[in-house]
C-alpha cells in the first residue's frame, strides 16, 4: 500500500452534525469543484483526477461522506442516517463551513446522490453538475418494483443489508464486501488488493454500519427517515427537475446500471445537457477513467460560463 498515491493532507471543518475531513488541492480561487465518492468507496475514487483538476486551476475539494474515513458525528445522540436527503443536507452544510456561495459539484453513487438533491433543491448554489448514471434522485415510492432479473442479483446487498443477518455480515467482513461488490460493479476494473485495503481503510469509521444499513433500508421503504429532513425527502418525492448545466456519464462497462443513450439519460435535465459513455468503465467512473471524469468536470464548467481549461491539459494521465 505504501506505493499508491494517497489523498492528503486531511483538514477539518464542522458542520451542524458532522466534524467533516476532507483534501483540498488547486488554488484558492479557483472555481470550486466538489468531488463526492460512493459506497463501497472512499476519496481515493478521485486520486488521480484532483491532481489533474488542481494543475489545471481548480480548487478541489474531496470529503468523506458520513460514515466514511476521519468524518465524524459531533454526538452521539444524532441518528445514523445514511438516507438521500441526509446526504444532500451535509453538502450544503459544507459548502456554508467552507463559504462557498457556489460550486461545480461532481460525484457518483451516493455522492453523485448527494450532488443531484443539492442541484435539484438548492440549485443557486450549483454552478454546474456531473453524475455518472444521470438522475440519481431516488423514487422510494416505487422502490420495491422489481427489474430484470441479472440486474437484480447485482442488487444482493440491498436485499442482504435489510436483514440482521446482513448487518453482521457488514460488521465483520466490510472489505470482503466490499470487494464483491467492486468486481460486479466495474468487471473490466483490475483494481489490487492494496487499491481495495486503501479505500476500505475508510470503511472502519465507527458509524459506517449504522450509517449503511440505514440508507438501504430507507431506500427500500422498510425504516422511516430522520424526522429533520421529512421536509427535504416530501420535496424529493416529487423528482424534481435539475436545471443547472450538466454533464452525465455512463460507464460502458458498468455492471449494474446499463449505458444509456442521451434521450434516456437526460430525463429530468432541463438545462444545458450533455451525455457521454465512457468505454471500459464501470461504476466507480473517476478512478477507473479519470481522464473522462475531469474532462466532464472541464465541459460542465464551460456549459455554465466559468473560466475552464482547454481541453489539452487533459491529454495525458498524471
């Protein structure tokens, strides 16, 4: 592990309910990007491309989402919630700890999640978005139709993580799960073994169970949210519409979530869009195709009018 790249150093800020570690890299004023990692995953999805985005003179800003690496509740009377709107709520609480009126937000999974909300909710402090698997605003409502049945079983965990017996399964083996999601999720990925001990390093936060757990099981409608963010989860009920310029990804190689093209994509986008695949990538986009992922980050900075660099300074992989 001492031959890969780390993120560092790590800083600190707090929020409402969160002491939240993060790397910040480029210079100050520079247009803001947020980079947001997924589940199973941690900052290091973005250790190539926060390099890239820096040199090309962007200030970046990569945090551990709840539950995940150095970020930690501030009490212990705070429930775990892993939900969407939780998610959401912290990336704005972080942008006002780190007085940010607005920023570029980019992320995947859980974190392209979290960017979606804050784009669709609070969309005057969204200068632009980029989400691999386009519109990632959950509909709880229709949560237990099923789908096909081989994207199903790519689903195990959600099913395994409403049991008890899948809470202690997460509690003993995190890297091991981990590790079968990551070879579903990306097939085409030859990640090793120390790349997966690096992430899942991150994944012996105390609350990382309790946050996990919870976000399924929400997710699937079978435990309620925290009652702070009913609010927020009514007004994500109704999908709303993300108006801020946008650049989606799907992976080629994803193994979940099938490539789409940009008429099916771009549902729910109504501002200035675009849709690219990316071949030979699967879930975990930003470290599996970093090159892509910031020129998308370069392209949506372009569609919303901010000082961007030229294409160029993303030829070659650092």
């Amino acid at each position: 592990m001492s031959a890969l790249s780390q993120l560092t150093p790590l800083r600190h800020v707090r929020t409402a309910h969160l002491d939240v570690a993060y790397v910040e890299a480029g210079p100050a004023d520079g247009s803001p990007v947020l980079l947001l990692h997924g589940f199973p995953y941690d900052i290091h999805s973005y250790v190539d491309v926060a390099p890239m985005l820096a040199d090309a003179g962007f200030r970046v800003i990569v945090p551990y989402l709840r539950g995940h690496g150095d970020t930690r509740f501030l009490d212990a009377a705070v429930p775990r919630t892993g939900q969407q709107a939780a998610l959401g709520q912290d990336l704005i609480e972080l942008m006002d700890a780190l007085r940010l009126p607005r920023a570029i937000l980019a992320g995947y999974d859980w974190g392209g999640r979290a960017a979606c909300v804050v784009a669709a909710l609070r969309p005057e402090r969204v200068s632009a978005l980029v989400s691999v698997n386009g519109y990632l605003i959950q509909d709880i409502s229709t949560s237990m139709q099923p789908i096909r049945p081989e994207l199903e079983a790519g689903f195990w965990y959600f099913f395994y993580f409403l049991t008890e017996r899948g809470r202690a399964g997460l509690a003993a083996d995190r890297r091991g799960i981990a590790e079968v999601i990551w070879r579903r999720n990306s097939p085409d990925w030859r990640f090793n073994d120390a790349e997966l001990d690096r992430a899942a390093a991150a994944f012996e936060n105390p609350d990382y169970v309790d946050v996990v757990i919870h976000s399924y099981r929400h997710r699937l409608f079978h435990v309620p949210g925290a009652p702070e963010y009913s609010r927020l989860e009514a007004q994500l009920a109704q999908l709303p519409s993300i108006s801020v310029p946008a650049v989606t990804l799907d992976g080629l190689a994803d193994g979940n979530f099938p490539a789409r093209d940009a008429a099916t994509a771009g549902v729910r986008f109504t501002g200035p869009y675009e849709h690219r695949q990316v071949p030979h990538a699967g879930h975990n986009l930003p470290q599996e195709a970093p090159l892509a992922f910031a020129d998308a980050i370069r392209s949506a900075a372009a569609l919303a009018g901010l000082p961007s660099p030229a294409a160029s300074l993303f030829s070659s992989q650092p």
